[in-house]
C-alpha cells in the first residue's frame, strides 16, 4: 500500500493531479530499510513468492484437494464393481472331505477334488439403473474436485492479499509509532517548561498506545496469515516472503449485467445437486426394478473323487469322475414386501435431492445478487475512504507547512497525523473487503481460475 497520496498542485501546466509525499515521509527510505533487514533477520534468506507459484503449491500440497481426488478414485471403482458384474466371474477350488453314508454338500457343492465355478449378470434392469446412478456419482465426485480447487485457489488469494495488507501496515505503523514518540518527548518537554499540560501529555501517550495496539494486532495477524500459507503451500514459515505486486488487478463489476445466471450456467455447487438428484431418481428406479424378473449366466464344473461313496450310490456304469453343468437362472419375484417398501422410500428420497436441487439454484441466484450488489458498493465505499484518506494526508501537509511556517500548533499537527493514520487504516479495511467480496464473485461465476491463473498451461512446481 502507497503511504504518499495523490493532490492538487497549480505547476506551469495548470491545475492537474500529481503523486506527493508528506514531509513527514522523508526518512521513510531509512525506516523501510529497517524494515528489511528485520525481516530478513525473522525469517532468513526468503526468496519471493508470486501469487501464482503459491496457488500452484497450494494445489499440489493440499489435503482438501488430495481428499477430494480419493473420492473420485473411490466413486470410479465403485462403478467399475457395478460394470464388471456383466463379466463372468471364476472361481476354482476344491471341496476334499471326508464321507460317511451319502455324500452330502461341502458349502452348496459336492465334494470334489476340483470345483471350478463362473458366474455373472445377464439381464438384470435394477443393475443397470445402478450402474447408471454410480456413474453419476463419479462424475458429481469430478465436479467436488474441481470446486475445491477453487475453493483452494480462494483461500489461497485471500490469505496472500490479507497478509499483504497486514505487512503494509507494519511499515506504515512503524513510521506512525516513531513520529508519536517524538511528540510525545516533545509535549514532555514542554510540560517541563510550562508550556503543555498535564492532559496533553495523557494525550500523547494515549496516541503512541494505540499505534503500538496497532502494530501489535497487525504483527499478530501477520504471524498467523503467513503461518496459514505455509501449511497451505508446504513451504517452510522463514522462506515466505509475500510478493503484493503479483496479484492480478480485479475486473470491475457492471451493474447492469445479470451475474446470477451466469452463476447459475457454470456454479459447480447447482452441477453436483442435479448430478445428486438424477442419482437418487436413478437408484429408486432401480429399487423399482428390482421387482422385475431376472436371468444370470452360471457354469460349474467339478472333478469327483472314489472315496467318498459315489459308487455306493450311484450305478458304475453311469457314474464318471468329470461333470460340468453351463445354463441361465431366471429369477422371478412373485411377492417381495420389503422390497416394495424400500423402492418407495428410495422414491421419497428422490423427490427430496430433487427439491434440494432446486433450492440449490435458487440459493446461488439470490447469493450471486447480493454478492454483485455489495461488490458495487464496496467499490463506492472504498473510493470514499481513499478520498478521506487523501484530504486527511493533505490537512497533514497544511498543518506541518504552518508548523514550518509558526502559525500552526504542535498539536495541531499531532491531530493531523493522528486523523491521517486513521483514515489510512479505514482505507486499508475498505480496499481488503472490496477484494474479499469480489473474489467470492469470482468464484460464484467460475472466473477465480482463470483470474488466479492466467497460465493454466504451464506445468505446476514439484511438491516439496
């Protein structure tokens, strides 16, 4: 953040806008240079990190993201399990026992020195209506991935641009706390010599405390930004060092375009309802189904053995060790109570993810309004607390020419300051909410990506 300010000056051209610096800014070369190297002793040899290589970091490294990538490996296999059932499943084994009297079933099959048994789905309509659902869920689990990457991307931006915000405060709050205590020494001495009162030394005090409550909060938000980053990004605390130049200019916001539907074509949250919905539609069709006849390929074969009582029981002339049964089972539900009922709650259940889907839509149209709305008028409200902060820079300037000029007070002045520090503050908070604000719109309208990174080409950095 510019700690100079913008003024009228009447120069040989006339009158026209031109970049000032109060007096009291001609030592802040020194100041900033104290800064530096107090930030270079805190957290080592940093070397700058853009916006961009920390979105980029961030993706690779987040839990959020690698969370939401298992997921979609997790919906994928779930469909892959619901696909293969069409795929004759083989199974080899053996049933050896011992037998005393007819030979009975070793777990539903004969004893037999080799079993060898395939099975698989045929005609089935409620698998089907599954498979359908389970591929809707992989891809609704695509769509997850992808809102957290932005939802990623989001945080990311917001902690750089707050943390920029706060360590641009820092150094404004340093030259503030250095000109509180010179006046405050100054109204020391001249309570000494009669000049001041007690109470404007109170004053003076109470003016220097609040920059140093000042530095203290930004000092302690700063600590905690640049600590979020870190653990977003992987990078170690000492070796962050912010780069403010590097984020991108915000488009501005036109009034009279209609962002809502434009939310509502590209929201990823509206996409997974729906997604939900036709899911859920899905699976109570298929419960549904499940009522249906169906038919399933089974093959067996086995080899027996002669010691457990074939021969016994069956002639020797029609008894061989080889046998092997191929055909379809037909299965035909004739009164399944239970079933009926968990096709009408799978129903109820439907109609509600269909409601929700609904709600979903409205929620994001009048959320993306009131976002659009409020962007507008941040960006009003931003401009007027850079113009007060400007005449309070320029009402500083006055006081410190009549300082110079011993028509002005030293109070006078301290007041001056104190009103420009202020409203360069109430600026700061102004211009951060405007961002925070539009980034949400960014996001509410799919555009944050293609803001945050206009390279998308580019090959991401290795995680560390």
């Amino acid at each position: 953040m510019n700690a100079g300010r913008w003024s009228m000056a009447d120069e040989n051209e006339g009158d026209e806008m031109k970049l000032r610096l109060p007096r009291w800014l001609c030592s802040a070369s020194l100041l900033a240079l104290l800064t530096t190297v107090l930030i270079f002793k805190n957290y080592g040899h940093a070397e700058p990190l853009p916006l961009e290589r920390a979105i980029r970091l961030a993706l690779a490294h987040s839990t959020s993201s690698a969370i939401a990538s298992a997921d979609v490996q997790r919906t994928l296999a779930s469909y892959r399990e619901l696909r293969n059932n069409y795929i004759p499943q083989l199974i080899a084994g053996s049933g050896l026992g011992y037998t005393y009297g007819y030979p009975l079933s070793i777990e539903g099959s004969p004893p037999a020195l080799l079993d060898v048994v395939a099975q698989s789905s045929v005609f089935n309509p409620a698998q089907r209506q599954f498979l359908g659902a389970a591929k809707i869920d992989w891809h609704s689990s695509e769509l997850q991935d992808k809102d957290q990457r932005n939802a990623t991307i989001q945080d990311v931006v917001l902690t750089y641009a707050e943390l920029a915000k706060w360590e641009a405060r820092i150094v404004h709050l340093q030259q503030d706390e250095a000109e509180a205590q010179k006046m405050e020494q100054a109204v020391s001495e001249r309570l000494q010599q009669g000049v001041d009162s007690a109470v404007d030394l109170n004053k003076a005090k109470l003016t220097a405390a609040r920059v140093r409550l000042h530095r203290a909060e930004a000092r302690g938000n700063a600590d905690v930004l640049r600590r979020h980053l870190s653990t977003l990004t992987g990078l170690a605390v000492s070796s962050i060092e912010i780069a403010p130049e590097t984020i991108p200019a915000l488009p501005p916001v036109a009034s009279e375009e209609d962002l809502s539907e434009k939310a509502i074509a590209s929201s990823s949250v509206i996409k997974i309802a729906e997604q939900h919905s036709l899911a859920e539609s899905m699976r109570a069709s298929a419960e549904h189904r499940s009522l249906l006849p169906s038919i399933n390929f089974s093959a067996q074969y086995a080899r027996f053995s002669t010691f457990n009582n074939y021969s016994v029981y069956f002639p020797p002339h029609t008894f061989q060790l080889d046998n092997a049964t191929i055909g379809f089972a037909l299965h035909i539900p004739l009164f399944n109570a239970s079933q009926r009922a968990r096709a009408d709650a799978a129903e109820a259940g439907a109609r509600k993810a269909k409601k929700q889907a609904e709600a979903t839509r409205n929620q994001v149209a009048e959320e993306t309004l009131k976002l659009q709305r409020a962007a507008e008028q941040l960006e009003a409200a931003r401009e007027v607390a850079q113009l007060e902060y400007q005449l309070a820079e320029s009402g500083f300037e006055a006081a410190q020419t009549r300082v110079d000029a011993s028509t002005g007070t030293l109070h006078e002045l301290a007041d001056a300051r104190a009103q420009a520090a202020e409203r360069y503050l109430l600026f700061q908070d102004a211009d951060f909410e405007y961002q925070r604000v539009r980034l949400n719109l960014l996001r509410a309208t799919g555009d944050l990506e293609s803001w945050a990174l206009p390279n998308a080409g580019s090959p991401s950095p290795p995680t560390k």
